[in-house]
C-alpha cells in the first residue's frame, strides 16, 4: 500500500510552549482544502537539514472540520537524529515542507464503553486531537498523563481546553499503573501513548490484569537511534553503516533503496522485511511475540540490530 | 457525461427501460476471460477503464434521474432500507462531502460545491436541488447527511466501521440489492454478512479481502465488479420483497429470454473516510439486457461461455437455475467459437 502524493505545507505560525515544546501550524501551500484527519492521525513531515532531509511523524492535534490547517507539537530531543533540532532552530514562519496525507493505525474505537486514554510527556498529541471528539460525542473518559516535575504547568496549559473531572496530570510515575487499570468497567478500551519505558509497563499490567489485546492500543513515536550497527543487503553484498542518529528505514532510503513505508513508527507492517543472519532488536508493535522471537522478520522504520552485523533480504 | 437524462423510466410494474447504444458501449462487462471463478479482483479506483463507466469516482448514466426517482419510491415504501447507527455521524458527513466533491470535479455542469468555511452551497441541476447548509450540523440539511447525499447517486452504499480488526456494516442506503437485506445485516462483521456466498469462504478469498480491506488508505480507493442476472429491469430485487419478484424467474420462454433476461453488474467501489476511518461501500448496479449485450460480438461469445461452464454453486447462489438452460441456448446463436481478446473492453465502436 502507498500514501499518497505528498502536500506541500506552509508554516503558518510558531509557538513556543516551552523551552523544549514548539506547536507549529501549517496551511496549504498550494491553497487546496488540506485532506481530512481523524483524531489519533499524523502526518510525516520531510525537515531539511544539513545532513539530508529528515522523514519524522508528527501526530496532528486538535480538529479542524473546515480543512484549513495541521497543528503538530514537536519536542526537542537530547539526541535528536536531527529532526526534531532543524525543526526547533531551522523552520520560520513563511517556510514550505512536504508532508504526507494524514494516516493512522491509533483509532478510536466507536463502541467502547470507556476510553481510558495513559499519556507521558510528548505522547499527549494524539489525545489532543481525541479529546474533542469524546467530548462532542458525551462519551466516558479517564485520562492520565505522566510528566516531569517541572513540566506540569506546561502540560496544564495544554489541557486547560479539555478540563475535565476524570483528567489527572501525575507529576513523576508515583501513581501505580495497576491502580488505574483495576478499577476499569468491562468494555473499556485503553490508549497508550509516550515513552517506550512507560508504554511496555502499562501494556504489562493490561496484561497481568487479563485485559484482552483488543482493548488495548498504542501509539509509538520510535525509540529514536541506539547503538550503530552494519547492514548487509544480501541481493548485492552492499554493506551500510547505520548511524547511532538514523533509523535503518532511512539509512536504506539515503542509500537509495526505497523500502515502501507508511507510518514509520512500528505499527503498520508496510516496510516489513526478512532478516536472514544476525540478531534484530525489535521496537515495533506489528509483529506478535512469536513472530519477534523467530528473529527472521524486522520492521527497519524503528527496529535496530543487537549483533554488530545484520543481513536482510534486499 | 451523459448529455441527457431519461426521465421517464420505470424498474417496477411494466418496466420501461432500455440502454441507449451508447450506454451500451459504455456497460461495465464483467468478464475479462471466457470463464469465471472467484478471486479478489480488486483494483485502484482510478478515472480511466475499458469502458466509460470508469472515468469518474461516481458514475453517473442516462438513467441517473430515474433511479433517483426510484430510490425515493422505495423509501417511501419501506423507509428502514436507509439506516445508520449514531456511533456513524462522522461517517455521514465524511461520505456527503465526498460524492459532493467527486460530482462537482467530475460532472461540473451539472454539480456544483461552493465551500465559505463551513457554509456550504450545493447544487444538483439534473434534480433540481439548490442547498445551502452548515457542514457538520445536521440540523441544516432535510434529510440526515448520509441519507440526504446518497438520494442523489445512484446505486447502494454501505459504512463500515472498523475496530477489532474487522469492519462492521453500521450503516447504509439499500434500494437496488441483488438479494440482501440491509436491516438483517446491520451490525454484522465481515465474515458474518458474507456468511451466504458459497466456495470463497474455502478458497480463503475472505480472510485476505478482509486483511486488504483493513489496509485502505484515504484518497487510495479500490474497485471491483461483481455481477448476477435479474429478469426484468428490475433493481429492487431484496429479500423483504420476494413476493413480488421471485416469480418473475418462472416466466422466462425461449422466445422472451433476450428482452427479459438481463446481466446485473455491480461496480463496487471502497472508499476510507479521513475523519471517521470508515469504509464507505458502493455498489453501482448495471442493467442490459441479453438483446442489447450480443450487439457487442465478444460479449456475447463470452456471456455464452461463462454461463455454460459456470460452477453449480454459483449459479444456485445467482438464482440462476431456473433460466440457466434457456439462456445458455440463447446465448448459443452468438457463439462461433471465435477466440476473444483478454479483458472486458468491447474492442468495437459500433454495435451489431
């Protein structure tokens, strides 16, 4: 499956939230009604850089029914792979990106009884575009997000629109996650979005708890870079390095090996491909346990390499 | 574009109703070899296809404002043949706003959208509507979203929510079905509302059209063709009138076979929604008759040859069986065993 063509995006305003949160509004560039959304979408914004342009998902935050404008909140990350830091210090207002037509693997579910939405930190954007929606339609939420200390008032601010009486904002991981998960009604549908650490604990105690895997989903940003590691590409014998700050997906796109991709972020399958030696290290959400421990298989947009070498079929 | 519209056709009572040379040339044949079986022949829903019936998102014929006219008469009748279940408002409005734009880009001079915001102006000349509405507000329209726009197309649509890793039929505008109730399947999954169709289940045609389905993107819409026979132009053929119809396949004579007889094609096309991640479903029926097919050559070899050897089930599953002989025999006469090119495309201008 293929996206379609890419829109081209121009900045419409910058906002500082906080020394590391910048939201940025985007319009048409070309004057077209920008592609509808759904709450939980994102797009993939191509960020020029020094070092080569950059290909980051960025979930779009809060609706907008006439068509006119994206909203993203981007973090600066300690160690960038160099996105989120040209965003931060590069991009002006007046500028023109190329993004994606908006897609999403992390949905609303319609019948669920109760949605249970679990945050941390920068994982709060797609509750930000879900949190109007629940409203419009009266449905039951509980919302818990996770923060640092010093981020609390940040985060306040940003769900000052979507106050409600079951909305917690926990200052550090004080509050037990069984806790919340205890209490649930049958029929609840639980959301989880942040960090890899906070998401794998949350999605455990669902499971402990004996939640069933269909109420549970989760939305991932990518573990960004880790350890280098070498790729073998076993049709040609090429070897290439992937860099502690490039993901494997974009160190064969920079190679120009065009592995078809969707979401980036371990969740949709598209770039899925076959590991013939070496052990992966797998960060993605589409393949199941089994399928992982075969080792044979990687999703290359967030998955690494453990072993010093990794031999795909490409 | 059609230059004129019929605006006096029946599809119940005495029928009147019949496809102009053109229309035939343009008829979305079924067929692309000399036999048939099931597979998931799905394709992107492009603009451009062998005949004319695919150079827009939602085809619209000679016989648009008749089956207009249509739809609203069996609505009057049996108004639960449009039902959406509330957790689909989204869906509606998703779906309006996208036949409202796929018409006005296709068939400008007959539709048109004109967007302040979200005030919204829609024109239909062929109907002679003129609205003015706010999108998002149902309040402003005279009918529901879905309801409202799909009055105005021709053919069935159904939404698919989608959750569990599966597609639940929660909605849909139902008038011109081959044999299946809306108001039963509503609410089923995938699996369960194609329960009835015979052999696909155990070639696994399900299990992967549904893998396929779950994977559609926005602005990546697919097609399919899908066909069975009706006697007598008929599109209500639904289970809830069965009465009225099921006798009509008793009365087919070698002498009336080629005017009664006709092939029922469904252009089925998949559509995912952007605000609500449904699927819309449509289902644009054909009618032609088995006179007006044998004027295209192969299509008449080839009609001949897929019925001849058509599997048992499916045509038990079709209906056929009481007709079948009879409109193999018929078929015959235009069957001189000539080789026929591959694909569907009429391969001629001019009808025999």
């Amino acid at each position: 499956m293929t996206l379609g063509r890419d829109i081209p995006l121009r900045i419409r305003a910058i906002e500082a939230l906080s020394p590391s949160l910048k939201r940025i509004a985007f319009v048409a560039a070309d004057g077209n009604p920008l592609p509808g959304s759904r709450p939980g979408a994102h797009i993939a914004l191509t960020v020029p850089g020094i070092d080569g342009a950059h290909r980051n998902s960025y979930s779009l935050v809060g609706a907008h029914q006439d068509r006119t404008t994206y909203e993203v909140i981007v973090r600066r990350v300690a160690q960038s792979r160099g996105g989120s830091a040209q965003v931060h210090e590069a991009l002006r207002v007046g500028d023109v990106l190329s993004a994606s037509p908006p897609t999403s693997q992390f949905n609303l579910q319609n019948k669920a009884k109760k949605h249970l939405l679990i945050g941390g930190g920068i994982g709060i954007t797609p509750f930000l575009s879900f949190l109007p929606v629940l409203r419009e339609r009266n449905l039951a939420v509980e919302m818990h997000h996770f923060v640092r200390p010093d981020e609390v008032t940040v985060f306040e601010r940003l769900l000052l629109p979507h106050r409600m009486p079951t909305m917690r904002i926990h200052a550090g991981r004080a509050v037990g996650i069984e806790d919340i998960l205890k209490g649930q009604p049958l029929g609840t549908h639980l959301y989880i979005c942040g960090p890899v650490g906070l998401m794998q604990d949350v999605e455990a105690a669902a499971y402990r708890l004996g939640w069933p895997t269909s109420n549970i989903h989760q939305e991932s940003f990518g573990a960004s870079g880790g350890r280098p590691f070498i790729v073998e590409l076993a049709r040609s014998g090429r070897k290439l390095q992937v860099g502690e700050n490039q993901s494997l997906l974009e160190a064969l796109e920079a190679a120009g090996l065009p592995v078809r991709s969707m979401c980036r972020g371990g969740a949709c399958g598209e770039c899925l491909t076959q590991v013939l030696a070496g052990e992966p290290e797998h960060r993605d959400h589409f393949l199941t346990a089994a399928e992982k421990s075969n080792g044979d298989r990687i999703m290359p947009c967030v998955s690494r390499s453990i072993s010093p070498l990794l031999t795909i079929d490409i | 574009m059609p230059a004129t519209f019929k605006t006096d056709e029946t599809f119940r009572g005495a029928f009147n109703y019949r496809n102009s040379d053109e229309a035939i040339l343009r008829f979305p044949f079924p067929f692309t070899e000399d036999s048939y079986m099931y597979s998931v022949n799905i394709e992107p829903h492009v603009r451009g296809g062998p005949t004319g019936a695919f150079q827009a998102v939602f085809d619209v014929d000679e016989h648009y404002v008749s089956e207009c006219r249509e739809r609203a008469l069996v609505l009057s009748q049996d108004p639960n043949r449009c039902i959406v279940l509330p957790h689909m408002l989204a869906a509606e409005w998703d779906t309006l706003e996208l036949i409202m734009e796929s018409l006005a880009a296709d068939y400008p001079d007959h539709f048109s959208l004109t967007r302040d915001g979200l005030q919204w102006r829609w024109i239909n000349r062929p109907l002679g509507i003129d609205d003015t509405f706010v999108f998002g507000d149902p309040s402003s329209l005279p009918f529901p979203p879905f309801e409202y726009i799909t009055r105005q197309a021709q053919g069935d649509f159904t939404l698919q929510d989608q959750r569990e890793d599966n597609l639940f039929v929660d909605g849909g505008m139902v008038t011109t079905q081959a044999d299946w109730s809306l108001e039963f399947d509503v609410g089923m999954s995938f699996h369960e509302w194609h329960g009835p169709v015979p052999v696909a289940h155990d070639l696994g045609v399900f299990d992967r059209a549904l893998q396929f389905l779950l994977r559609i993107q926005h602005d990546h819409p697919v097609r399919r063709l899908n066909w069975t026979m009706t006697v007598n132009p008929r599109l209500d053929t639904s289970p809830e009138n069965y009465p009225i119809w099921g006798p009509d396949r008793t009365t087919i004579t070698p002498e009336n076979v080629g005017e009664k007889l006709h092939l029922r094609v469904e252009l089925q096309t998949l559509f995912r929604l952007p605000r609500s991640n449904a699927i819309l479903f449509g289902v644009r029926a054909y009618l032609a008759s088995l006179n007006e097919l044998v004027r295209v050559p192969k299509w008449g070899r080839r009609l001949h040859r897929v019925l001849r050897d058509i599997h048992p089930s499916l045509a038990e599953y079709k209906g056929l069986p009481r007709y079948h002989q009879c409109a193999v025999n018929f078929l015959s006469e235009y069957d001189d065993g000539a080789v026929t090119s591959m694909g569907i495309a009429p391969d001629t201008n001019t009808l025999s």
